[in-house]
C-alpha cells in the first residue's frame, strides 16, 4: 500500500499550473465541507456536533479563500485562526456510540494531516512569495484543526497523538 503522503506529492508532480493545484484544492476543501456537516448531523454528542459544524465553516471559507486567491485577489491571502473554546463541551461523555464517534474522529484527524500536507507541498511548489505565504497560512489553519481534534480524542479516550 502506497504512502498517502507520497501520493498527494505524485498528484501534485502530475498537475501543470497553478490553477491546477487551486482546483484540487477546492475539491478537497468542498468533500471535507460535506463530510464535516454529514458528520455534524449524525453525532448524538453535543461537542462532536459542534465541532463538526466548526469544520465544515472552516473548510467553506477555505474553499471561498482559494476562489478568490485564482481569481488574482491577493486579500485572500489572509487566514484567520480563530478557535471557539470547546473545553466546556469536551468534559461531556460521549454517547454509547463512542467507538463509532472515535472512529469518525480518527478520520477526521487523518483528513486534515492530510490537508496540511498538501498546502505545505503546495506552498514548496509556489513560484511567488504570496503564494508561499498563501498556502503556508492555509496549511497552518489545518494543522490547527488537526489539534482541535486531537483534543477531542484526548477527551474521548484519555489518549493524545503525537502532534
């Protein structure tokens, strides 16, 4: 089976322009969105719910940010990391669903490493100093979800990622 990480670098080696890569990343930006609020609508645990629907606003506005950015608007450059305290809603148990929940998570937290990857690599490709800063901004913002869920796990099963 084939490195994940090492696939996305060979997808990116395939594409030719710039725009090309915007396109992909809207793709990934649009299926998270809708796996993020199918997800928010199935959770019986009202932190899970919220933070799904956290995400899925998250990756709304990356998708919108990233139009803009192809479309030659360097404002969009500009990405926001601002977090809504989930601590009071982490204290909750998680339904006896958990298992199922904790998977969800799992993938959850294995989509945005991913997404991470791919604008980090995307930022090593950019061709213009906005562009690096561009993607390396979007990057973090993922690297931010990322640890927003790792802290959900940690709460669900007493169990942090290496992060």
């Amino acid at each position: 089976m084939k490195d994940v990480l090492q696939e996305i670098s060979e997808q990116l080696d395939k594409l030719d322009t710039l725009e090309e890569a915007i396109d992909v990343a809207i793709k990934l930006e649009e299926d998270g969105r809708e796996y993020y609020l199918e997800k928010s609508g199935s959770m019986p645990n009202p932190a899970a719910r919220e933070m799904y629907a956290f995400l899925a606003g998250e990756e709304k506005k990356h998708a919108d940010m990233l139009r803009k950015f192809k479309n030659g608007d360097t404002s969009a450059a500009h990405v926001e990391h601002l977090f809504p305290d989930f601590t009071p809603s982490l204290t909750q148990e998680f339904s006896d669903k958990k298992l199922e929940e904790i998977g969800i998570l799992l993938a959850a937290l294995r989509f945005e490493y991913k997404s991470e990857y791919f604008y980090m690599e995307l930022g090593k490709r950019a061709t213009e100093p906005e562009q690096k800063e561009f993607f390396d901004r979007i990057a973090a913002a993922e690297r931010g979800h990322y640890r927003l869920i790792d802290e959900m796990l940690q709460a669900a099963t007493e169990f942090r990622m290496q992060t």
